[in-house]
C-alpha cells in the first residue's frame, strides 16, 4: 500500500469538527470553494498530506515555500486543499488516510465541494447545487436545506472514495456538487456551492469577488485546470456522464 501521511503542524484540538475537502475536478468547483473558505475565514495552516508518491512539487505564495496539499482550521472547521491533482494511484490511499484521521479526530460531519459537469452551462445563469448524502445524518442536513439529490449517475474520484472509505467508518458526509463548465474553471459554480455550503454551517461567506474576479482567476487556473483534465481522462471521469446499468 502507497504510504500516505497526515502531519500536523500545530495540535488540532477541535471537537467534533467538520472537515470540508476541495480537490481540483471538473471546473475546478472544489478548489476554488476550498481556497475561497480558507481565505475568507482567514484560516490557519495547521498541517499536510505527504507522500514519496506525490508530484515532485512545492507551491510557492508570495515567497513562502507551501506543500501542495494543505490543512488548515478555524473554530470548528478543518479545510482540506490541494493545489494540485492527485494522480489516480494515490486517490484511494489519500482518501483512505483522511478517513481514518477524521474518525481519530471525531469528525461530525465530512463536506466534499465539487462540480458536475453540465453541458449547457453557458445558459445557466444561478448553478444549481445537488447533493449526495451518505447517511441518515447527511441526509437530515440536506432536506432542511432543500437541496435536490443527485439520484442516478457515477462519482469518479477522490471524492467518491472519501464517500465510500466514510461509509466503511460510519462518518457522514455531504458531496455537493453544483451545475459546472467541464472544460473551464468556472468561479460561478464554486460561488453557487459555497452559498449552500455557507448555509448549513451558518458561516457568512461573501463570494462576491468570485463573480467579479472570475476572468482573473479562469486565466490564473487554466493551466490547474489544463493538469486537471489530464488526470481526469486517466481516471475515467467521463464515466459520470453514463446511466448505471440498473437505473430505473
């Protein structure tokens, strides 16, 4: 099994948190959420995810030397960012290990903010924001927010497996997943989850810089965006376009 370790910075001492994972997919929704809450809460980098399996990579922000996947974590929030795609052999370890620290940690709930790629977008003014639920718990979560479950389809990715290793660990967990560009980095999308997202924490996340920045930030993530889809096509991505054999 590939070695994948969670390491602390600082002790994190929150009890019950929810952890909420962004990781670059289609659009970009889940990056651009992610990176917006950490911004915007002004959350503390507390840790990271490492792996001799990893990209060769280091980030680099305003001179400061960062890993690539990064934890950080305010009140009762733990935020899950990478800056990078994770390659397919390690999304099933990588999932694996969060799993397993978030139960250490007593998680009480698991958010996972990404896309789904819908074809006429470009017509979509307002994404709308479906959500999938693991459990009776996240479901409860998802009904008093009145969002509309994603009923038929695949999830393919890192998300999926943090779903599926959860599942296993009795964790709940929400994926919501807005109406997104598959191709394009789409800040609307991030915007449209983030409102929700913001919602049913009772947090107060203002996304206006998200709309009136979006070229901006499509010309400073294309080329994420670019690596993204490489990945994409490995993994099999497409298959969330397909209807499952027994759908009814």
């Amino acid at each position: 099994m590939t070695d994948v370790q969670i390491i602390e910075l600082k002790k994190i001492n929150i009890d019950s948190p929810v952890i909420v994972c962004g990781f670059p997919d289609v659009g970009l929704v889940g990056a651009l959420s992610t990176a917006h809450i950490i911004q915007h809460l002004d959350m503390d980098e507390v840790g990271y995810i490492d792996s001799d399996t990893l990209p060769p990579v280091i980030v680099l922000h305003k001179g400061e030397v960062k890993n690539p996947l990064r934890l950080y974590a305010k009140d009762k929030l733990i935020a899950i960012l990478s800056e990078i795609p994770i390659p397919p052999e390690l999304i099933r370890p990588i999932a694996r290990s969060i799993i397993e620290w978030a139960k250490k940690k007593n998680a009480s709930l698991i958010v996972s903010l990404a896309g789904i790629a819908t074809p006429n977008r470009l017509e979509i003014d307002e994404p709308k924001v479906f959500v999938v639920s693991s459990n009776d718990v996240a479901r409860g979560i998802a009904s008093k927010l009145n969002l509309e479950p994603l009923e038929e389809g695949f999830i393919v990715g890192p998300y999926a497996l943090i779903l599926k290793e959860g599942l296993l660990k009795s964790l709940s967990n929400l994926i919501l997943l807005a109406q997104c560009f598959q191709q394009y980095p789409d800040p609307g999308a991030a915007a449209a989850v983030l409102k929700i997202f913001s919602k049913a924490l009772g947090l107060q996340i203002n996304v206006d810089s998200l709309i009136q920045e979006a070229e901006e930030i499509r010309i400073k993530t294309r080329e994420l965006m670019r690596r993204t889809q490489n990945i994409m096509r490995q993994m099999q991505k497409t298959a969330e376009y397909e209807v499952p054999l027994m759908y009814r």
